[in-house]
C-alpha cells in the first residue's frame, strides 16, 4: 500500500492565505480547503452580501480546480454568517451554485462574527477526487 501524502494546494487566482494556512490540503483522494471569503485575490471586498457569496464561491471553485476536482466533488460545506438576517439571501445565492447536484453536499452553517467586520459569508468544504 502506497503511504499518503499531505500536498498543499494553492492558486493565485483567490486571496492569499497567511504562511501558516494552506488554500487546502490534499490527503490521499480528500481536499480540505480553508475558508474562503468574499474577497477578491487582489483584496476588493464586495459591498453586499450576495456579492460576497458569489466570491466566495468562485474562490472556493478555483482552489478545487487548482486540486484537479470541482463543486461537484464537494461533499461538505461549512458556511458562517454573522448576521441571522442574511440566511435566506445567502441561501439563494448557494442553491445557484449547489442546488442542481443530484447529491448536493452536506452543509451546516453557523452564526458567527468573521475577522472583518465588512465580510458577510464564509465556506469552507471537503471534497473527494
């Protein structure tokens, strides 16, 4: 049996990460990759919510085809909200990009407060190639 490998991804296509944290890890056939925010890889931060959803979605797309996988590989997403009031928009927006899979991810989402305060949405995900 061929040992494993953890394999750090990264593109320039999205925000760097600080040195310390990988835009995700490859382990085997599983990719985790970090939490992805509505910003954009030269640092612009949308001014609403469904915007930064979008971003963070095409970032989370990008690492994972930087992985060789896809949204379709995802078998779980993390999303955080800091604000309850932003579930239902943030919610349209990811069935956009989710809710059309024959198995869509697993997913919870938590209310809490992100590093930013201009930031709105956070997701995070496991995926398998």
């Amino acid at each position: 049996m061929a040992e494993l490998k953890k394999e750090k991804i990264y593109t320039p296509d999205v925000p760097p990460n600080p040195k310390m944290i990988s835009h995700a890890v490859r382990y085997g056939n599983i990719i985790t990759v970090s939490g992805q925010v509505g910003k954009t890889a030269d640092g612009t931060i949308p001014e609403t919510l469904e915007e930064q959803v979008v971003q963070a979605i095409e970032n989370l797309k990008r690492i994972l085809e930087a992985a060789g996988a896809s949204l379709d590989n995802v078998m779980m997403c993390q999303c955080f909200l800091p604000r309850q009031e932003d579930f239902k928009a943030m919610n349209a927006v990811y069935e956009r990009y989710f809710g059309a899979m024959e198995v869509p991810p697993a997913r919870y989402t938590v209310m809490a407060g992100l590093a930013n305060p201009k930031l709105y949405f956070e997701i995070a995900a496991i995926a398998g190639v």
